[in-house]
C-alpha cells in the first residue's frame, strides 16, 4: 500500500505521483482526500510533517511506503518507477529521467511564477500587473525553450516513448505538462505545440493507456481549476 499525501482539491504536483500510480495499477490511498472524520483533510499532511522523525518533509507532495516518508515529486518518482515498472532499465537511463523530471519541475515553478510572480500572500487579482508581464516572458522565451527540450527528449530514439517502446514516469509527466499548459495558456500552447510534433503525440499516446485512460474519465482525476498551479485567466494568454 503506498499512502499519497497532497493538498485536496487541487491537482498540483501530487498529480504527477497519482499518475504514476494509476498507470501502475498500484494499490494506494490519497489519504488527504479523506473526511477528517476518517484520518484525512488537510490535518492529515500537517499531522504526518510533524510527527515524522529524522528527515522530515518540507512540503507535499509526500509518499509514505514501506516505513520510509518521502517528499519532493522528483525524489518520490525516482523512488517509485523502478517499483512499479515505470523506469528505465539502465542505470544511465534512470539517471536520464529523474534529470528531465527535474526540469519538468522548473516548468511547474515558472507557470506558477505566471499568475503569483511576486508573493504568495497576494492574491492574482493584487499582482496582475507584474502577472501580465511575467505571462508574456513565460510564453514568448520560456515556454518554446522548454518544449522545444522535451521535444528533442521524445524524438531522440525510435519507439513511441522517451525511453523507447516501454512508458515511464517521465512520459507520463511531460503529458501532465502538455495539458496544463493547454489549460492555462489554450492560444500559446497550440502555437508551441504546432512545432514541437513528437512532444504533441507523446502526450496523445500517453491519454489513450488505458489505465491512464480510466483515471481521467474517473472521479478521482479532478479538473483543472484556478487553484492549482495551471490557471486560466484569459488576459495571460496570447493576445
């Protein structure tokens, strides 16, 4: 049993370890989902980052599994692909994806960045200047470099997969990341995506798994919405 913890109602980067695990067939509990009444809520995350002795976790996502506790979303998929058979199988090629994975976690910081680029004590609607701009350097510079890296990562060998003709975490990820954009930024993403073909199809193959098919016609993949970190306010999108 592995036991996820992350903030309910939102996906956020909890959403990259759901994935995983819903691909895998895993057996596990999204303990924060919950009724407080039954262990769960918000309490549960900051009950279990309290009490965990030693090395504790700074912030969700956290991964409880086998006696040890986990944070970091990278940490956590680095530990949970080989598990679950969503890593590659050299040590070359592991180390390969907890690198792009890593990245991957550059583009949820900066498309956050897009709609609090000051601080998270305000709200959108009390940074929406600085947002604008921070918007327009995001979809003008930053977001075809990160799609055109991910685009080289998905072409670079034959198979339908980064890694080949096996899918890993990291396939499963960069196809998160596709969505969000898309959600967040509809105009930019399909302008970026127009040259970018193999990122494009990747996140097309990844939709269609059938685990990961199931998961998101099911109740327990919640939508996107404008309290995670892909938000969609119309005025940061392309004009």
């Amino acid at each position: 049993m592995y036991r996820l913890y992350y903030w309910p109602g939102l996906q956020g980067r909890g959403e990259l370890v759901r994935l995983t695990l819903e691909q895998a067939g895993a057996t596990y509990e999204d303990v924060a989902r919950k009724p407080e009444a039954e262990g769960g809520g918000a309490r549960a995350i900051m009950r279990l980052m309290k009490e965990t002795a030693g090395v504790a976790p700074f912030a969700p996502p956290i991964l409880e599994h086998d006696g040890l506790v986990l944070a970091q979303t990278a940490a956590i998929l680095d530990y949970l692909g080989p598990r679950v058979g969503l890593a590659p199988e050299s040590e070359g090629d592991r180390h390969h994806a907890l690198q792009l994975q890593l990245t991957l976690a550059d583009v949820w910081s900066e498309a956050h960045d897009t709609h609090h680029p000051t601080t998270n004590a305000l709200t959108y609607e009390e940074q929406r200047e600085a947002a604008l701009a921070r918007s327009k350097a995001f979809r003008e510079a930053r977001l075809p470099k990160f799609f055109g890296y991910f685009e080289r990562a998905a072409a670079a060998r034959p198979g339908p997969y980064v890694f080949g003709n096996a899918v890993s975490y990291v396939d499963l990820s960069l196809f998160q990341m596709v969505r969000g954009v898309e959600y967040a930024f509809p105009k930019a993403a399909a302008r970026v995506l127009a040259g970018t073909p193999a990122l494009a199809g990747l996140a097309a193959r990844v939709e269609v798994l059938p685990n990961v098919a199931a998961y998101l016609a099911s109740p327990r993949r919640l939508p996107f919405n404008e309290k995670g970190i892909f938000r969609r306010y119309p005025e940061l999108d392309d004009p």
